[in-house]
C-alpha cells in the first residue's frame, strides 16, 4: 500500500542529546540519535484482523537505517526503554506520532561494546518451527 506512515527526528543538537538522558538510561554519548515515530492514522490497516501496520513499518524503517549506518563503519543501538511521553516533549513535530525507537549512532568504542548477554541466543529447535 506505500502509505509511509514513518518520521525520522535526527537529533545532533548536543543540548537536546543531554535533554533526552532524562527519558532514558539508554544513551552512550553518540553524537547522532534518531528517533524513529509512525502515524498510526496514516498507517495501511489488515482488512482481516484490523491489525495496524504503522509500528511494523515504523520497526522496518529503523532495522534498515540500523544496517545503512552500520555498513558506513559506525555503530548503532536500539532503544526501546524511554519514556515516549517527556521524549515527545523534546522534540518538535510529533503530535499524532507513535515514537517507537531511538537509535544510537555513533563510532564504536570500548565503552560502547554491548554486555556479555548480547550474544547468548537461544537454540535454533525453540526459534524455528519447520512445516512440512
């Protein structure tokens, strides 16, 4: 259906990243954070279950923005811990907006590196279902 539903905030302002460490512990000093909102008025509904599209669009937008920045050598990290409502009031433009992910973009560091757990997965028999 193309309706697009999604914005993109690109915060650089170094007042406004120092602001938003105050709706999330999230933050790791990067010196870019997108903020990724969808409409869901705006957003293709599923005619059978009336399921909305738009954070599914939304989550499609940031996993691509993830991998662009991530193939240009920088670092990413997906926040989902904030609080949408005092982020909202930080940033301009996003009445009638969903605010569903931040994203750290930045140059890797060692203080950066993720914790331990990141890389535990789980076995692929209890990931994947096969259907013959």
């Amino acid at each position: 259906m193309n309706k697009q539903p999604v914005h993109v905030w690109a915060v650089t302002n170094p007042s406004t990243l120092e602001s938003i460490k105050g709706v999330t512990r999230s933050n790791y000093g990067a010196p870019v954070l997108l903020v990724v909102g969808c409409r869901p008025a705006d957003a293709w509904v599923r005619r059978y279950d009336a399921k909305n599209g738009a954070e599914v669009d939304a989550a499609i937008v940031s996993t691509y923005l993830m991998l662009a920045a991530e193939n240009e050598g920088l670092a990413t990290l997906w926040v989902g811990s904030f609080d949408p409502a005092g982020l909202a009031e930080l940033l301009p433009g996003t009445e009638g907006y969903e605010l569903v992910a931040m994203i750290n973009v930045g140059y890797p560091s060692e203080e950066s590196a993720p914790s331990a757990k990141h890389g535990t997965r789980i076995p692929m028999g209890e990931f994947v279902t096969r259907v013959d």
